[in-house]
C-alpha cells in the first residue's frame, strides 16, 4: 500500500513475548548502553499491585513519540510516528537484535502488531457508520480469513494466525470519531507456536510480512471509497 496523505493511524506497536527469564533484570542497564543515544529516557512504570512485573522499564526517545517497554517476558516497540512498513521494522530490527545480543532467546511464544487509528468523522462524508465502514473482512479482502469468533470485536483467522478487529465510536460525543483499533495481528497462542529467533530475525520477519498484508488487506476492505479518497 501506497503511504496515505492523510493517514488516521495515530500509533503503532510490535510486540515480543517469551519465557520468563531473570537475568533481564541485570542486563537492560546494559541494554540501555546499546540504545540511549535514541532511547535517552528512562520510565519505571508505577506499581499498583502485586501482580505487576516488578522488572518493567520503558526507554523513551527525546521526542516523546516512541519507546521501549522491556520485562523478564517481553519486548515491545512503540510509535507515535509510524511512517512505512519498511521502515518501522528496520527500527525495531535494530532494537530488538542488540537486545538478543545481550541475553539468549532461543524462540519466542508471542508476537503481536498493534495499528491504532482515530477516524474523525467529517461533514463532507456524512455521520453515519456506514459512511465510513464497510467491514467486509472476508468477502471483499484479496486473503482467505474465517470467522473465529465475535464479542464486540471481530477475530479472523488468517492462515494459520489470528487477526482482531476492534471499531468502536469514542466515549466522548463531542469528540465525534471511531477509535478504529484494527490491526491486531497474532500468533496463535491456542496452537502452541513459537517463532525462533535466529540470524538477522529472518523468521520474526516473515512472521511480520504476513501479518502486515492481512492488516493493510482489512484496513482497505474495511473502509468505504468515499472516506478512502479522503485519506489515500
């Protein structure tokens, strides 16, 4: 997909889990090292309960539009300013492999990308719903998906992986926008799979191009010419 003139996205994030492992505690001050020329800032999230993971820790980058949020059973990367598939992925290539360098991930058991849009609903397309959606998944996307299930979001089965719809009208009236909460694409937890991590992230990777053409597939098929032309 070409990159829009008025994109909704408004943030983007690519998730990592793994098994626990608690050496990560002792080494992200070392990881902070590889990244703090990009990644300066260091955020220790709040601890409300006892549940929480005690070794959280968020690197920010000076303009307060990404970071790094890093457990003993995660990695995370998030943006405020997402601009091409491409180029979002060779960040994150670089993040995510100077973290591997530091400790050993033989595989991981969670992979997720997350795309968040704020759709604002504009008098020249109209007020309705249905002048901005079509929610055709299935029938009118190129890639073969099935229903999985339905409980005020949409869950796809795309191949052998797991994609979630989530459009809902913002709480606030007066904001008047659908916070269009697609693009969640997962590995299949149910299934047991794992994704191994090894040279140049090359399986992560594949992992990624697929789950970003099921996302651009229902982002398209999802949306009505009449507001696409508005963005494209």
């Amino acid at each position: 997909m070409d990159k829009l003139r008025n994109p909704p996205l408004v943030g983007a994030a690519l998730n990592i889990t793994f098994p626990h492992n608690l050496r990560i505690s002792n080494l992200r001050a070392d990881y902070y090292e590889d990244i703090k020329d990009v990644f300066p800032h260091i955020v220790l999230p709040e601890i409300k309960s006892l549940t929480y993971d005690f070794s959280d820790c968020n690197f920010q980058n000076k303009e307060g539009n990404g970071q790094i949020r890093l457990g003993t059973s995660y990695f995370s990367f998030e943006t405020l300013k997402y601009e091409k598939s491409d180029k979002f992925w060779e960040l994150f290539e670089r993040l995510f492999s100077q973290f591997v360098k530091r400790i050993t991930i033989p595989q991981i058991n969670g992979f997720g990308i997350d795309f968040l849009n704020k759709i604002v609903i504009k008098s020249e397309i109209g007020a309705s719903f249905a002048d901005y959606f079509t929610l055709a998944l299935i029938s009118k996307g190129t890639l073969p998906r099935d229903f999985v299930t339905f409980d005020g979001q949409v869950v796809l089965k795309a191949g052998v992986d797991l994609l979630k719809v989530d459009v809902r009208p913002a709480q606030n009236p007066q904001t008047r926008q659908y916070d269009f909460n697609i693009l969640d694409f997962r590995i299949n937890y149910i299934a047991g799979r794992t994704i191994p991590v090894d040279a140049g992230l090359k399986s992560i990777k594949n992992v990624f191009d697929e789950g970003h053409k099921h996302i651009e597939d229902v982002f398209r098929s999802s949306l009505t010419d009449k507001y696409w032309e508005t963005i494209r």
